[in-house]
C-alpha cells in the first residue's frame, strides 16, 4: 500500500471556494489561504443563528495502545461514508501539533485513505493557530517577568508564577531552567520551564470561547500566580486580556479543509487531552453542525479521559446535545488488555482478545452511564485476523451490542459504510438526552469521586497532603463549581499505565490541583504529568525533506 | 490629524487578485491569504527570467535619532508617487518584528497616509513568516540538545554550542539562562539564552535564498558550535537541512500586500540591521524588479549600517544593480547631530541644524564613494519651521546636491512627486556601476579597515585578544572569503553612540567575530550587541485591544 503522504499528493483535492459551497457558505463568510485551506468568519456562528443544528457524533476509543487505535482515521472514514449513503456530513476535528509531528508521530491528520488534506500544511504550520497561542501565551510571560523587573507593584511571588511559557515542538531541554540570569538589566532570576503550546491554558480557552468578547472575558480571568499573600493575580490585574484578545483574532476562527474525498472538514484547535479537554473548538464544532446535518467530532485518548471531558465539561458549556457516540476498538489493542505484549500484537490470539474485552466492555457502561447510544467500530489493521475480528463481531452481537467492522485507511468512506449507517440509525432513534457524572455544585472532591468511580471503575480516590490544602484554597476562592479536568495516564483505567484490561480495586491518587479559570475548570493531576515531550533517538524530522520542485517527504 | 490605524481602517483596500492583476500575475503565480494579503509563487522567479528588470531606488538615512526618521515611510510614500507621476512602481520592504510591535513601536508599517495594509495583519502574525522561522529555529536548538542527551556521537562541546533559541518577543528574562535543569530525564545541562526571531541566522538565510535548493544548501552550512576539539559543527552534521527547509517552505514565498494607495508592495523578510544585513529578502527584491519599472527598497539604521550591507553583502551576492539611492534626512535628527538633546528637537534651531549636517555630509560623501547617484529627501515633520526646511535645501543646492522636501506621511503619494520626480531623472541619467568598498579576497581584517576607515570615517580599527584569535581561526577555517557584516550603534558612525554629528580620529574596537556561514557572512561585533529587546515600562501592547465587531486600536 501507498504510504500516507503518497496517497496524500495523488489525491485530487477540490478548490476551497467549492467545498465552502458545498456548506452554502457565501463569500462573506469566510476567506482564503491558499487555494484549499480557509478561515471561516468568526462571526458565522451568529449569522446562522436561527439555523436548525445537525447531529453531533462523537468518536471516541478504548485505552490505545502507545500508537494511538487510529480515532482520528475512523472520523475522518466515516465522514467521507456519511457521503456515500447519501448524508450531509461534515467532519470537526482537532489540530495536529507540530511537536510531535517533527518528533515521534511524523502526522496527525487521519491516515491512508482517510486522510484530511492538504496534509503537508494541516501536519507543519497550518494558518498559524498555535503560533498565534504560543504568541500569546509568551506575550503573558514577557509582561509578568517586565512587571516583576519594574518594581512589581502587584506584589507578584516570583516563586509563585505558575504561568510558564510555552513553544510548539518537544523540546526537553526547556522543561526545567533558571531564567533571567545575567544580572540587574537581565530581569530577575527564577524557576521557570517551557510546556508544549497545546498544554497552554490559551489554546484551552480558545477552544472554548465562542466569540471574541467571550475569548477575552476567559483571557481575563487566567490566574497566573500569587502575591506573597498568596493572592491570586490574574491577566485582567496585568491589564493584558485586550492584546491577547487581538493576538488571537485569526486564531479564534475556525479552517476548512477537506477530506481525501473531498468531505468538508472543519480543523480548528488542539487543547493536551490531559490537562486540558482534549477536544477540537467549540466555534469549529458548534459551526459544523450549523452546516452540515451530521458533525463527526472526537475527544482525546479512551472514553475515560476523552469522552468524559467532552460531556462532562464542552457539551455541557456549550450547551448542544450529543446525538451518538463511536466507540473504537481495535483487534490489537484489545490483545494488549488482555496481557499480550507490544511485540507479539501481530500475532492471533483470540484467547487474549477474549481477556481483554474487559476493557471495552468497562467504555460501553460509561457511554451507557451517559445516558448515550452508541456504535462499537472495529478499526481493522492489515494483520487482524478473521477469527479475531468474528470473534469481537459476535461478542457484541451476543450483548446486543452494535458493531461494524470498519476498513476506512485502505478504503476511504466504502470502508465505513455499515458504521454510518448504524451511527444514523441510533442518532435518528435514541432521545438525546446526556445525564452528566457529576453536578457542578458538588464539590471538587466530590467531582472527582464520581468520575473516579463512575467512568474509571475506581474504589475511590484519595488526597495528597498538597491536594488537601488546594481544594480547601480553590474552594474559598470561589472556585469550587467549576467542573474537573482529570489529568490521568491514557494506557489504563486507572492510574498506572501498567494496569490494563478492567483494574479492579483500585484507588485514584490526586497529587495536585491546578486552576484554569480562564478555560473554566480545575486541572486535576493524578500523578506525574509531562507537559513538555522529548525527542526520540531518531526524530521523525530527520526523514523529513523538501525538492526544489515542492514534493515533501517523511510526513505520514 | 488621524492615527495611523484610523487612517489605515478608513483607506479603501482593493481586493488581492486587483493588485495582483496590475502586476500581470497569472492565477498560478501567487495564492491569496485572506482577501488582501497573498504569497507569490517560489518559482516566479525562475518563471520570469527572460523578463528585463526594473531600477531598484534603495532608501537610506543619516544616523537616525531613537524614533527612528521614517525611512519606511518615505519609501512607501516615494512608491505612491511614482504612481502620481505615471510610473509604474513596487515596494518591496521588509516585515515588522511582533516583538517591538508590542514594546515600544506598536507597529512598523510606514506610517499617515504612507502605509502598507492591512496594517493591523502586518504587525501582527501577518502571513506567518517570523513563526516558521522561529520555528526552525528552534526545531535545531531542539535537535542539538536531543543529540547531546542522547549520547553526543558528534562529540558537540555543549559549552561551545553557538546556536540560540529564538522567540519573536521583547523577553529580556530570556536573555541568559540555564537550561536542561532536573536531573537525567530532562537533558544535558548548560547555559543559553534566546535572541529574538530576527536575529537569528535562518532569518538572514531567508533573506539571501533565491530557491528552495540554495535555501537547503544555506541551511546545511549553518554553525551550531564546536566540538571538544574545537572543529565546528553544522546542520549538515546533524542531517537537519530537510527538516529545517520543509518548514520554511511557504516562509521563502514573497507576500504580496498594498499601500493605503493602492500601491503594490513585496513584503519580506525581515533580519537584524547590525548583526544581519537588514534588508528585505532577496526574493522580494529580484522578484518586484521583475514586476515593476521601478522598485522602491530600503535597509536599517542609516547609511553606515544598512546601505553599505546593501551594497557590499545583498547586491553583490545577487548579483543586482541599485540605480539610485535616497537619503533620508529629517530637520530633528539633523539638530540633534547638531548637539540639541531630545527634549528641545521640538524648537526651532537652525544653528544647531547647521551643526548637524556634517552628518549627512558624511553619508553623501559615502554614497558617492560606491559611485551611486542620489537624492536627499527632507522627511517632513509637523514640528520643522520653515526656516529650518530652507536652510537644509538652501545647504543642498549649494552643493549641488539634489534634494527634495517630502511630506509623504501627511498627504501620501503627492507629498512625494518632487522626490519621485528627481529620483526618475537620477535612475535614467546616471550609470549602475557600483565599486564596492571592499574586495571579497581581502583578509577579514582588511576588510573591516576599509568599512570602518571609508564608510564610518575612523582612523582605523583595534582588535580585542579574542577577535584577533578568531581572525586567525576563521582564516584557518576558509571563512576567510566571506564578505563581513558588522554590528555597530545606529546613533553614530563611531562605535561610541554619544558621538554625534561627524565625529573624527576615532578607532572602530572589534571585539567579537561570529560565523554566519549559511547566510554566508562574518559578523564583526563592535560593541555589546542587544540580540533580545526588553519590553519597557509601559509596553505599547497594554494599548492595544479589539471589540467584538473586530475594531483594532493601540497598533500606530
């Protein structure tokens, strides 16, 4: 088979003008970048106001694998198979970021035949979104160490800045340093460290704004540390949320693109599915099912982390139902849970399977917790074997369970056919009616017990000495009905990665709690969070390269 | 009078594909980005080789005050003129840094009547080009720290690593740090620091790239540092070219903007004026020549600075003949040279203006040493007397010397006619000869002598232990054809910016070398050269705001 950016250049991709007119969009309503990539106009979403929404499905997946079980392909599959059975689909996902582009990944806009286009851009500088939120995030910076520097008169701790500054690659080098070193006229020293810019609380922020004036009230809200009093200071006591607000105002608007098939996509967005939400924006999400009748949208890692904060927190800020939910699983990663090792995943193994369907078994009860109907999709890999895809078939046929068996790398939209229908039926047939796994006036604690114990199958959690003292903080700050951000190892219910399948009898470890009250919620940390990757012995970038005539290579 | 941005809000834009079409761009030429911004195509270039070239007019100045004397302006406002007068004209200039867009300058896209737009783009992300270089950048620094922690097989000294992370803000906290703090999983720990994205060599490699291939190459020979033996280190050693020249791919693409009338302008590229060449990018130069009869460009700080790098490092290397040059001049700057300080620039001084044109006496003598024709343009300013404006053309015509009072900022293209007029009458008139001040086959040494003793009109130079060491190894190494690029104050021809006016029997101190072997250069520091702004007390960004309807203010 061709490799990815192969099937990529020898698809034939349709001018932007005619895929935005495929959406009815008229030419107010959005502007070039280039000949196949757009802007939609910010302000599209209060135009089509008194438009009727479409049908939101969200994709999510078992625990992955460390590969990923290949989320983002089946969306962008079954969106393209919306279109073969005749439905008006749009697709809404997140933004690939370039960190790990340039280190492990080598791309992350679907895969095969599936792909979103033009992937060349999409996978390296896009229309520039996160550089406008690595602007802005460091914009913040230079003013809080400038401030600091010229006498401080908000009395900011200088070992209380918790905002750090951000840049979009892995670079572990800047994880941890000592900064403004060098003497009086090189600012004054102290602790500091870089994360990647999808872990910023502006690119959460952006992700949930739903208009400038929105993105600049949240803007003006980040708390960025504390005085020697332990006084919360925010942007708006730095006088900052107008020029960050600007910084942002290409950035807030969503990109349209297009499928291999020439199905509209609208990319938009990319919050860390950690510490942060893990879905794509809400204008990109919220404009989609404006224009199309079925959205197609996914959540970062398994149902536990992804789905979770996608109903728990954006569906129910943003205030639009959920119509049904994909559950992937693939052959592979269901083995893994089922104790085989990554090394022996190629090869059969139906008894492991049968182990390890424990763990789907664990995201279909949090779906149906939900209130949710669903559709399990079998994202088949070229070495699944037949007895192993029959076997999932039949062990969610004997549950009642439905299931298709999903081909959309090697086929495109003919690969999903049988999801989309399936996905129809239940969206056409079941009331969308989501019951959230906590109320936001229960407490923090609370909060986070019950998505513990509800969605992770947790016997409860239990509290550092640290955690201890910041939820009684967070709560006398006012903060305490925000909702919960979990920030947890994707590889396991629980959290250690090296639980697979359905742990048991275990208990969810708060190390931390972080503020993103700008984004809205309370950052949740269960044990070591890395918020800023490293490169591998052999980056992806390495095989990366460029002709004289344009032709790239090393993106796949 | 309007600000700027009420001038640039109010000014009718005409759609990309007008603009485009006065230049008879084909559709495949050039891509839009939004509705009035757009990149030409890499290959146009190479597209129009038969196509004869138009006169390139390079603005300059004296030495400017801190303000700055509106050489931006002048130029946009000369290339409005030449339509005025029926000539058919380009600009092509460079981009502005969003760093000291949110300092001091709040913007830097000419100014009055004289602009480029969409302004409130150009300041700010604009197309993108500093983020891609920025990325590079660091994707580099990236992959240097990655290769020492992974166990250095290329035996880098990671105390002579030369190669500085970049970021496009005024940080000064970021000037010098310790990195890699942590301990064994967060890398190697040494000191660095970051220089704003300008600064950085991939910046100045853009600007002198005339291909996609000639980028590569240039990126290859870069200098990162030394190993433990002291033998330098290159990109090509680490197999970074491709990478690094993927991710400027549409960076190395000229952008195609307007001014507020209409006017064609290339913007782009924008490197350093002292540890750089400061001028736009070759591209953007060769490319407007190929549009337009008459090519309007300018490079940094005055003449000493930007029009000797012009003519010694970009022409030479482009192999580009400069028909005629502008000399800036304003009645402020030529009183302060005549020793009025800051403060009383505001009162009428003739004595003091009379003080002061020794200075522009030295640049003309200057210029014509390159064998160049020029024009002097009077940048006018509300606050210039009469009597001081006569005097300056009075002085001039005794001379002989052709000269022009301008007014382009208050009244645009017809504040301009006179000069646009006596610059055709030079370009027809005189021949493009230009003799440059040095030979490339001089020694280093000899040819910072003869800058210094010609151009800035010192006695000689003196060469600190360390640069006399590094003379020695840059020979040794072959560097020693390579033109030189030296950084110096803007305030003065000494290297001693309280030195106004036309100061005499001065020394030019070399204290540093810096190999620039992919921009193709040798950096001669002269002093303590700031590579990273800090913000100042009350940072031009604390202005700035948009409304939800998208109404921008604080950008001047």
């Amino acid at each position: 088979m061709k490799t990815d950016i192969e099937i990529a250049q020898q698809a034939t991709l349709k001018p932007i003008e005619a895929i935005a007119q495929q959406l009815d969009l008229t030419t107010d309503q959005w502007e070039p970048y280039g000949h196949t990539k757009a802007k939609l106009s910010d302000s599209l979403l209060k135009d089509l106001d008194d438009t009727s929404d479409g049908k939101i499905i969200l994709v999510t997946s078992i625990n992955p694998t460390p590969a990923g079980e290949g989320k983002s392909t089946v969306a962008v599959g079954l969106g393209q198979a919306f279109d073969k059975i005749g439905k008006n689909a749009a697709i809404a996902l997140r933004e690939p970021s370039m960190g790990p582009v340039m280190g492990l990944k080598g791309g992350a806009a679907g895969g095969g035949y599936s792909q979103l286009l033009p992937m060349e851009d999409i996978n390296l500088h896009f229309t520039g979104d996160l550089h406008a939120i690595t602007t802005a995030n460091n914009a913040l910076s230079a003013m809080i160490d400038n401030h600091i520097h010229r006498g401080n008169s908000l009395n900011i701790d200088p070992r209380r800045v918790e905002w750090k500054r951000v840049m979009d690659m892995n670079d572990r080098a800047l994880r941890q340093m000592v900064v403004g070193l060098g003497g009086p006229t090189r600012g004054v020293p102290r602790e500091d460290g870089f994360n990647i810019t999808v872990a910023s609380e502006v690119m959460a922020i952006l992700c949930l704004a739903t208009s400038l004036d929105d993105l600049k009230q949240r803007l003006a809200r980040i708390v960025i540390g504390y005085t020697r009093e332990e006084e919360p200071v925010t942007v708006n006591d730095l006088n900052m949320e107008g020029a960050l607000t600007l910084l942002l105002k290409d950035a807030l608007k969503p990109n349209l693109v297009q499928t291999t098939e020439n199905t509209p996509a609208i990319i938009h967005g990319g919050p860390f599915a950690n510490i942060a939400h893990g879905c794509n924006s809400m204008m990109a999400t919220k404009t989609a099912a404006k224009l199309a009748d079925y959205v197609v949208t996914e959540a970062g890692f398994g149902a536990d982390l992804g789905a979770e904060k996608f109903l728990d927190i954006k569906s129910r800020v943003g205030g639009f139902d959920t119509s049904t939910v994909v559950i992937v699983a693939t052959v592979r990663a269901l083995k893994m849970h089922g104790g085989v090792s990554q090394d022996d995943l190629k090869q059969e193994n139906v008894d492991a399977l049968n182990g390890g369907m424990a763990n789907l078994q664990k995201h279909i009860e949090t779906i149906e917790q939900f209130g949710l109907s669903y559709v399990v999709a079998i994202n088949k890999f070229p070495t699944d074997t037949d007895a192993e895809t029959e076997f999932i078939t039949t062990w969610c046929q004997a549950r009642g369970v439905d299931v298709a068996l999903t081909d959309v790398f090697a086929s495109g939209g003919a690969g999903g056919t049988e999801l989309a229908e399936k996905v129809v039926q239940k969206a056409e047939e079941t009331p969308e009616n989501v019951q959230y796994v906590y109320d936001t006036n229960d407490s923090i604690e609370n909060k986070v017990r019950k998505v513990a114990q509800n969605v992770y199958g947790a016997d409860d959690i239990a509290l550092s000495a640290k955690a201890q003292k910041q939820l009684h903080f967070y709560e006398k700050q006012g903060w305490g009905h925000l909702p919960v951000c979990i920030a947890k190892t994707q590889y396991s219910l629980s959290d250690d990665p090296s639980l697979l399948g359905r742990p048991e009898g275990f208990t969810i470890t708060i190390r931390e709690l972080r503020p993103s009250i700008g984004a809205g919620f309370i950052v949740v940390l269960t044990g070591d969070m890395l918020t800023m990757p490293g490169l591998p012995k052999e980056p992806a970038a390495l095989k990366m390269d460029i002709t004289e005539e344009g032709n790239v290579t090393g993106l796949f």
